[in-house]
C-alpha cells in the first residue's frame, strides 16, 4: 500500500492504528458535538459573500493582524458590529 497522506502530511501506520484504537473505545457524543467553528452570535451563522478590491482586501488583513484578530473573518465581523453599534 502506498503512503497515506492527510492535508499532504505523510501519516505513519502507527498514528493511524492510535486513532483505530480511539475509535474502537468510542467517543463522548457531546463532546464531539461541540467541535467546530465557534458560534458567530447567537444561533446558527449565515454565510454572506462579500467581493473586496485587492487594497481593501490588503488593509483589512493588515488590521486583523495588528489587532490580534484569528482572521478576516473576525475582522469584518468587528467592523460590522463596530458600524450597527452592537456588541
């Protein structure tokens, strides 16, 4: 069999037997349930595409950046409350 690969990462046999074991021992159901991407506010986000020029788009990760912000996705978000004065 050829080399496994997650994300082009060359995973051993051995890491992939520790998660067959994991998995055989089962999982706690609420705890995987709360795994993803954090909420957006309160209840389920909506996905709102938005076309920025290159320039925008540059000084927005430049700001995202130097406040310490995870991503521009955060950064809109800041903007866009900031704007409607919602917390």
């Amino acid at each position: 069999m050829g080399e496994e690969k997650i994300r082009g990462q060359a995973v051993s046999d051995e890491q992939i037997q520790a998660w067959a074991d994991e998995a055989e021992g089962g999982y706690d159901v609420e705890t995987l349930r709360r795994r993803g991407r954090p909420s957006a506010g309160e209840g389920p986000g909506i996905v709102v595409p938005v076309r920025l020029d290159a320039r925008t788009l540059a000084a927005l990760n430049e700001r995202a950046e130097s406040e310490g912000l995870a991503n521009r996705s955060e950064a809109i978000r800041a903007a866009v409350r900031a704007w409607l004065h919602v917390a």
